[in-house]
C-alpha cells in the first residue's frame, strides 16, 4: 500500500488519504481494513498531535494509479 495524497477540507476538519494497493487483488480486503482501522488511527493521532482540531480521516483508493499501471501495461505490449 503506498498513499499517493491527502486532501483536508478548509476548515482541517477532515482529511481524505488516497491510497494505491498493489497487487490490485488485495485491494478490496487492504480497503475494508483501513475503513476498520481508521477510528484507532485517529486516536493514535490525536495523542501524539496537540492540535485545536484532529481531521477525521476517511480513506479512498486512488484510481489514478490504477490507470497509470494500465497506461503502462499497454505501452509495453
């Protein structure tokens, strides 16, 4: 799993972390664990953080890896 990028709202009250999976046949379960996860990520963040406000973080995959790969993929056929 690599993160290709973070976005937070204006007021950094939330974040999204675009995420990229390889092999993309675990991206699916990789997916599903960070959306578990991520409440206990935030806590962690929040104890070693000292900011007014923590962003609530929400995940997504980034699709622009994935038609990277693919881009790649044809170009070498």
């Amino acid at each position: 799993m690599t993160v290709m990028r973070l976005e937070t709202s204006k007021d950094l009250r939330f974040a999204k972390i675009f995420v990229s999976v390889f092999p993309e046949e675990k991206e699916k379960e990789v997916f599903e664990l960070l959306k578990k996860k991520s409440f206990q990520l935030h806590r962690c963040l929040k104890s070693q953080l000292k900011m007014k406000f923590l962003p609530i973080v929400f995940f997504e995959i980034d699709k622009g890896a994935k038609i990277e790969r693919k881009i790649e993929e044809i170009l070498k056929k």
